[in-house]
C-alpha cells in the first residue's frame, strides 16, 4: 500500500511536467518543420534558378491561399507548379499561421515574412523570413 501511495504521489506531481514537455516538442516539431522546409525552398530556388513558393496547403496538391498551415504546407515550383516537398500536418493543439513565402531565383525572399506556432495549451514559436532568404526561429533571429 505504501508503495501504491508514492507511485500515486510520483505521478501527480510528474504528469503535469509531461504534459509541458509534449506541448513544448510540439510546438518544436511543426517549428522545425517550417524551418526546413523554408531552407529547401531557398535551395531549390538557387539550384534550379527559379521562384519557388512554400504555401498552406489543406489537400496536400494545392496551395490553399489562406493563413492557416494546420493542414500542412507545400513546397512547390512556380513554373508548372510541381511539388518539391509536402509538409506535414500540426499535431493536435498546435496551430501555425502566416501566409506563403515566395522565393527568387537568387535565393532572395520577395516579400520576407512571418510565420506563428502557438499551443491552445500555451506556449509560441515563430519563425522569420528575412528579405535576403534566411529563415530562423528563437531569440537570436533578425
């Protein structure tokens, strides 16, 4: 019974922890998604020497034109619009907003841009697109 009583204290006081840290690697996983998928984009526009667009995307096919990203993303070629990479849908709780970002042929961003990862939970992320083409998240980006 005693052991019973600490493991039932050990998990009410560790469990709203984990809950944290899910909602904290989240918001880190669609972060990271974001982030490497601008940098692909940014690579494939200097490679191929052409503009290519990272969109919200609600069927995986097309770029839906709206803010949301919930349903996931595309990476796709303006000309012909072929997709380089699919990104994958947010886990439950986390809601990523901001519109598309478009890329030059040098790697340059035409517009730069911002993108928001929040938890309904708590907690935010955003992620930074400069005018030259540079994405980052956290403290440090500019």
């Amino acid at each position: 019974m005693i052991v019973l009583a600490i493991i039932a204290i050990v998990a009410a006081v560790a469990l709203p922890s984990y809950e944290g840290i899910t909602r904290g690697n989240n918001i880190t996983a669609a972060t990271n998604n974001l982030v490497g998928a601008l940098q692909m984009a940014r690579s494939e526009a200097v490679t191929r020497r052409m503009r290519v667009t990272v969109c919200p995307s609600a069927d995986g096919a097309s770029c839906s034109g709206g803010n949301s990203w919930d349903a996931g993303g595309l990476v796709i070629l303006n000309t012909g619009g072929t997709v380089l990479r699919v990104i994958p849908p947010t886990e439950d709780g986390v809601a990523v907003t901001g519109s598309q970002v478009e890329y030059r042929g040098d790697g340059s961003s035409t517009t730069g841009g911002s993108l928001s990862i929040t938890h309904s939970g708590g907690g935010s992320k955003a992620v930074k697109v400069n005018l030259i083409g540079q994405a980052c998240s956290g403290d440090d980006c500019s």
